[in-house]
C-alpha cells in the first residue's frame, strides 16, 4: 500500500440507516457488506469516517 493511503471496509449494514449515513458510504464508494476500497488519506475522508464509525472499519 502506497504512502497516503487508507483502506476502508463496510462492516455494518447500511439498510434502516439515515439517508445521510448511506450518502456518505456511497460517497466514500461503499455499496456492499465487507467491501474494501482504497482512498487518499485526507481530511475530507477522515471526516467522512468519523460521520460513521459505527459502520466502517479502518484497516491501516
């Protein structure tokens, strides 16, 4: 993994959410229940994983 990278897995399930936490897991590109993807390590990300902690996991 490159320098400035994070990988992000959905690990909770998005179904009786509010639509702003499903906005937020589609736009960090999350559609599926443990899905992986790979983004920029920025303060936009970062803040878009602390909008829902309790349904992403970080793997550093």
């Amino acid at each position: 993994m490159e320098q400035g990278k994070i990988r992000i897995k959905l690990v909770r399930s998005l179904i009786g959410r509010p639509e702003k936490q499903r906005q937020i897991a589609r736009g960090l590109g999350l559609r599926r229940l443990n899905q992986v993807v790979e983004r920029e390590d920025t303060p936009a990300i970062r803040g878009m994983i602390r909008k829902i902690p309790h349904l992403v996991k970080v793997l550093e």
